[in-house]
C-alpha cells in the first residue's frame, strides 16, 4: 500500500494565497493534525517514509515518524510546484497583475506556466519518476508525505486520467489517499480522508 498524504495546514494568517515553493512551516493546527496521524498510524509498519524539502512536509513527516525506527527520506523532487512570480499573490492580485493568466491557466491545466514557474505538465515530470522509483524499491507498506499539486498529480498518473481533471479532487490539508498495487496495477482505495479527531 501507498500511503499518500498531504503535509499539515500551514499558517497564512487568514490570507488565501498562492503558496507553491515558499517554505512555510506548520501551523499550531499543522501539528496537530500531524500528531493525530502518528497515533491513527501506529499499528501500521511503514517500509520507508518519504518526504519533499520543504518545510511543511518534512515537519509532518518528522512528527508522524517520531518513535519510528524508518529514517524519513527527503526527495526534492515531491515538492510542491513553483509558481514563479505569483507565489505569495491572492487570486484577485494575480487577475489585476496579470491581465488575462488565471483565465489561460483555467483553459490548460497541463501547459500554462505563470511567469517564471512551472506547469502541472512540468510538475508531473519531476514527481511521476521519483513516484516510480519509490514503488521499484518498496515492497511493503510506504508513506509519502506530499502537497495538494504533487499529490493530484501522482492521482492523476494512478488513475490514468488527464492533468485537465486535477481538480475536479479535493486533496486538503492533512489529507490522506490510500493506493494499493495488485499485479503491478495501481487501484485508488482511499481518497482526502482527513484525521479522525477532526472529522467531529
């Protein structure tokens, strides 16, 4: 089984902003939900515990492996996607900056890059190998600890459907997808649970 979760909420301070490569640490509420997921994890023995470099993901997945004797595996390659000059902006500065892009980018998911970032497409090409290469050396249980972008990629890829329909999934903060592999065919058995204690 792959265990694939998205990192803690992290702290915008009410803001609802573009958060790509920015290294923001967890929240309060971050830690928390990360510590709720070590206790629902414990009865499961992880393989080996992967990780992007940032922040979010890493705490998330020190949190969740305290205890552990798995070293946590940090790949660069599943961070999130770099969204070039319009990381930190709002949707509506982005509409009033950048004439015209966030309606560009609603038409083609898979192609369009805001200035100086990369596309889902790019985004697939750096996470879809590293994804295979963790399922090669893993045989057992394995939990990777992802962002929204990466982890609707690496669903899209599993589900063999187009990065055009990459949102029509919700992948919350703290979310988690279950994916198991029969006969090498990967099948989608959970998706975007969120921690029992916060589902009240």
């Amino acid at each position: 089984m792959i265990y694939l979760l998205r990192h803690g909420e992290i702290d915008l301070q009410g803001q609802k902003v573009m958060v790509g490569q920015t290294d923001l640490p967890l929240s309060e509420t971050g830690v928390c939900q990360a510590e709720q997921w070590r206790e629902e994890f414990v009865g499961i023995g992880f393989d080996k515990i992967y990780c992007s470099d940032l922040k979010r993901s890493q705490e998330t997945a020190q949190i969740i492996g305290m205890n552990r004797r798995e070293r946590i595996r940090v790949r660069p390659e599943l961070r999130e996607m770099n969204l070039g000059e319009w990381e930190g902006f709002s949707r509506d500065r982005i509409k009033v900056c950048f004439p015209g892009e966030w309606e560009r980018r609603g038409q083609d998911f898979e192609s369009y890059r805001p200035p100086g970032g990369e596309s889902f497409g790019d985004l697939a090409k750096r996470v879809v190998p590293i994804f295979e290469e963790i399922l090669r050396h893993s045989d057992k249980d394995v939990l990777i600890v992802g962002h929204a972008g990466v982890n609707r990629v690496i669903l899209c890829h599993v589900l063999g459907i187009p990065l055009a329909n990459l949102f029509r999934f919700s992948q919350d903060y703290a979310s988690l997808n279950i994916i198991q592999y029969e006969d090498g065919a990967g099948k989608v058995v959970l998706m975007n649970r969120p921690p029992l204690r916060s589902e009240g």
